[in-house]
C-alpha cells in the first residue's frame, strides 16, 4: 500500500500529521487516541522427538486442541452479548473454527507429521496448517480463498497453547479508542465493544477476510493493510480511521480534524436517515417498482436481511454445508438447513444455488476423485462437478425439493455454458421428483423454476436459447468480469485491470437482460455490482427490475431508487453503451 505523509503540525501542537493509505473495508470515520497492539508472531521451534517419546508428544496435541475446544467454547459464550449480524457471524466463525478442530485431515496430518516425521508437535502443527493454506490459495475464488485466514487463526491458538504463550486482549480501553496492531483477527474484532472501541486499522488483511465481514457487522469503521502503521506511533496518539477512503491519518492537523468530524456527523445522520428506509418500497418516482433481495449463506443470515428491508433471498450459497469436512452432508443435513432459511422468510422467495465448487475444495470428501486442475477456475467445477457426481447433484435437489414444500423457493445452477446443461439438471430434478413422490415425502405441488448463472462470456453469448429452457437468470457479475478480461482480481500484479465497467462486460449484461427481456423471464443481478448504488440507475436503463446483494448494502441502493426516475434511466444506458472506454463509463455514472 502507499504511505504518504504531510509536514502540517498536528492537532494537539506536537508530532507532524502523517496520512497512510491501506484498504478501506468497513466504511464509518473512526477519530481518538490510539492503542497499539504489536504483532503476535509466534517462533516455531523444531526439533526431532525420540520415537520412545512419540505417543507422549501426540498426547500433547491433543491436550492443546482440548484446550483450544474450550476457549472457542467460551469464546462463544461471550459472543451471546452481540447482537445481529455480528453475533451471527460470529456463531459461524467459531463453527467453522470448531470443526477445523475436529478435523481428520487436521488432526489425523498432524499426528501422522509427530510418527512419521519425528517432529515436535510445534512444528508438526505449523507444518500441516502451511499445507492446508496452501490448498485454499489454489481456489479461484476470492472469497472462499480468503478462508486461509481461518486456517492460520486455528494453528495460531493450538500453537499458543502448546507454547503456553497468553493471548494478548485489548486491556481496558477508554469509550472512543482507535486499536491499531499488526493483524487483527476476527475473535479479537468479535470481542471488541463498539461503546469502547470506534475503529481498527492494522497492517495485515483484506477485504474479503472474516476480519472485515465482523468490522462491517458491527459498524466499526477499518482500514487494513496499511504499511508502516505502528511505525513511530506512541499509544495516544489521536488517530483518524476513514474506512471509506482506506486513509489513517496520525496526529491530524486542526483543519483536518475538524473536516473530519464534519463528515463524521453527516455520516451518523445519513444512518439514520438509512434505518427508516427498510419497511418502504423501492419504487422510482415514476413508479417502477425494483426489487431488492439479499445474497446470504446461512440461516443465521436471514434476520439481518429482513432487518434490511430484503423482499427475499435472490441467492443462497450451499457451500458451506460442503466445507471443512471429510465426508459429504446428507440429504436430511442439507434439507433441515434450507427448510430453516425458507420458513424464516415467511413466505417470501428464496433462490437456493446448488453447489458451486471445484473438487480442490472438497478435500477428502470428493477431492481424492477430482484432484485440482492445472487452472481450478477453468476446470471441473459449479455445474460441471455436479453432473459428473449424480449421486451429489441428486442428493442436494431431493433437499432442496422438501424445502420447497414450505414455501417459494427457485433453483439456481452456477457457472452454465450451455442449454445441454439446463436440460440434462431438469431430468435429474424430474427423476428426484418422482422418487420422493413414491416415497410419500412432502413436496411442492409443481416443480420449482430452474434457473442458470449468466457467469462466463459463453452464457451471455447464448443467452437467447438459454432463455428457451431455462426459467429465470441470474447475472454474476463477479465471475462474468473475471472471465470476460481474464484476470483474477485476488492476483495483485493484474488486480488494477479488473474493472465492471469494461465496455466488453456490459455489453454482455445487456445482451443477457434483453434475451431475457423478449423470452419474458425473470433476470436479476446478483453480483457485487448489484450492491454498488452507482449502477443502479444503469442496471435500470437497461431494463433489469431485480437486485441482488448483501444486507448491509441495501438500504443505500434502496435509496438511490426512491430518487430515480426510470425514464430518465432509459438516456444514461443509452450513452453509457455507446462508450468504448471504462474511464468514460465511469465518468457518465459519476455524473449521474
């Protein structure tokens, strides 16, 4: 990240203000003395274990994971005092911390590291851990690829505890305090008290981490991976956090603390003003109505979305039900949880994506069968891996049809390329249909609508005959960029290049959205575009009335259609696809 610093003198008369750049990923303005926190680094020792005092240092793995099990344990029980969206990631994170615990891969590498190896358990740990790490980085996705963070935070608290080195909190800290340290994990945010604590900036993370997920759920502005932060810095210091812009500013000089504190008020009001919004429809002032829905993962998930003002769930990811694990979860597993998110929601539609992952993701449970590719992102993966497993694919639609039972609920099929596809998912869903009827299982009384991810550039282009045998799309525009430039946007050499706004990229939206349009079925976007109230008023030129996105960012693109007027939306996608360069785009939509 860059760091720049300026020479003004600071606010308290003493020290110059310096400015960090890192990487905004919780938005809010944070202003108060600062508390360092330096990095926690643990020195991994190695040494070779005589093979007489083998079972003994096995032994001794397996008191610290005991021990690790029950600081989650109480971890969690603290956690109970959260409230929301915060409360409920949380709940998840230690799940997932827990059964990384119990893990076979885990636990039966690390003993077979002590065996085999000889090593010390240490060493065994940190071993097996870089191993597992190792693994997440060959996923393509982003999102799911930031897991490591979890990994190392697992192997961090079994190293802690075979060491006997304390885990360092935040101490007492003053109502106001800005906590400033190498890497903050998500347990540290999760037990951060927003009455105390009003922001966090450290020099490790991204924005994709369970770090930035928690800041966001609990409102504390943070900025992460910022070069230099603890450099020169003297705890008290008075610290800005600006999660909006990804800027530290220390010692801030008296016109920047003022402008600051100014933009800190509008901010409180405009969330205020935010709040009121979530029982109001989202209709234009010409009176077209646009329908916001929320992406989530987990029943847990549902509450902050209907908190939100969401009109349902235009995607619920299934993979986590898949993950961390060493054998495959069960027909009834995966219906109980998707029969919770349908009854949550009360009667609203929930749109349920049936498995999108590689088998380099699946581990022991799928991935000894499918070893990954040379190129993860453009191998057996999403649908593919589904129609080369039957028994997974038939498996996850038997769940998904017993939820539909209860309520309105849309299959969604990843990563489509072509209608063979669609039909060949259709039959298997016709199949399962069938044997849970003769089985007397509760079902819905037609088949639910059976839609495909407009995703890879091949999907776009076939968008029209796609639209003939499939019921509804859904554009993501996350993989449909990615695929459409060929650049990961988690590959930081390349990462600048990705843009939305590519010329190339919208033209296939709008391809996708008219093929929709003429066949008269559903589109929406689901993507992190969807989110971005800067598209909007683009997204509706183009003619797409549904939008998908998380909870957090609804209110403020429910917002930007109360004040649109769809006619007028009509002339900017006009001019917008009439543009050969992003910059322009980027420009047109900035004025709008």
């Amino acid at each position: 990240m860059r760091r720049t610093s300026t020479q003004r003198r600071g606010s308290d008369g003493t020290g110059e203000e310096r400015v960090l750049e890192g990487l905004g990923v919780a938005p809010g303005i944070a202003i108060g003395p600062a508390y360092t926190r330096e990095g926690g680094q643990l020195t991994v020792t190695e040494y070779q274990v005589p093979r007489a005092r083998i079972g003994a240092e096995q032994e001794r793995l397996r008191g610290a994971l005991a021990k690790a099990g029950r600081q989650l344990e109480k971890l969690a029980a603290k956690a109970t005092a959260l409230h929301g969206a915060a409360a409920e990631e949380l709940g998840f994170l230690l799940e997932a911390h827990q059964q990384m615990l119990k893990s076979r891969r885990l636990v039966d590498g690390v003993l077979r590291r002590i065996a085999d190896e000889q090593r010390n358990a240490e060493s065994a740990v940190a071993a097996e851990i870089a191993a597992i790490e190792q693994g997440f980085q060959q996923i393509a996705d982003p999102y799911l690829r930031s897991r490591a963070q979890e990994v190392r935070d697992v192997g961090r608290r079994i190293l802690r505890n075979l060491s006997d080195a304390a885990f360092g909190g935040f101490g007492q800290l003053s109502p106001g305090t800005v906590v400033l340290a190498e890497e903050v994990t998500p347990a540290d945010t999760a037990l951060m008290d927003p009455a105390l604590v009003a922001g966090f900036a450290s020099v490790l993370g991204g924005a994709e981490g369970h770090t930035a997920i928690m800041a966001r759920s609990l409102g504390l502005p943070a900025v992460l991976g910022v070069a230099g932060l603890l450099t020169g810095m003297k705890p008290g210091d008075l610290v800005i956090v600006d999660g909006d812009s990804g800027r530290v500013v220390v010692n801030p000089a008296p016109a920047t603390l003022a402008r600051y504190r100014k933009a800190r008020a509008a901010q409180v009001r405009a969330r205020r003003d935010l709040g009121r919004l979530a029982s109001v429809a989202a209709t234009t002032q010409d009176g077209q109505r646009v329908q916001l829905l929320a992406n989530i993962e987990l029943p847990r998930d549902v509450a902050p979305a209907l908190a939100a003002g969401a009109e349902g769930i235009g995607l619920l990811r299934t993979e986590f039900l898949f993950m961390n694990r060493g054998d495959l979860p069960s027909e009834d597993e995966q219906a109980a949880m998707l029969c919770e998110v349908v009854n949550a929601m009360q009667g609203r539609p929930v749109t349920v994506r049936t498995l999108d992952v590689g088998g380099e993701k699946l581990a022991s449970a799928l991935g000894h069968l499918h070893p990954a590719g040379t190129n993860p992102a453009l191998g057996l993966r999403a649908i593919r891996l589904s129609l080369r497993e039957p028994q997974l694919l038939e498996t996850q639609l038997a769940a998904i049809l017993r939820a539909a039972a209860l309520g309105p609920l849309r299959v969604l099929l990843p990563m489509i390329s072509a209608p063979a596809e669609v039909a060949e998912v259709r039959r298997a869903l016709q199949r399962v249909y069938r044997r849970l009827k003769r089985r007397k299982v509760a079902l819905p009384e037609t088949l639910p609508p059976l839609g495909c991810m407009i995703e890879v550039p091949g999907a776009a282009l076939a968008a029209d005959a796609l639209s003939q045998i499939a019921d509804f799309f859904a554009i993501g525009t996350n993989d449909l960029t990615m695929y459409t430039l060929a650049i990961d946007r988690g590959e930081e050499q390349v990462a600048h290049l990705y843009n939305p706004l590519h010329p190339a990229v919208l033209r296939l939206i709008q391809f996708t959205t008219e093929a929709a349009l003429r066949a008269r079925i559903p589109i929406s976007v689901c993507g992190e575009m969807a989110g971005d109230p800067r598209f909007t008023p683009l997204f509706l030129g183009l003619g797409l009335r549904e939008l998908s996105m998380g909870a957090q960012a609804l209110p403020r693109v429910k917002r930007r259609v109360l004040g649109l007027r769809a006619g007028e939306t009509l002339a900017l996608a006009d001019q917008v696809m009439r543009q050969t360069d992003g910059a322009a785009i980027e420009a047109l939509l900035r004025e709008a």
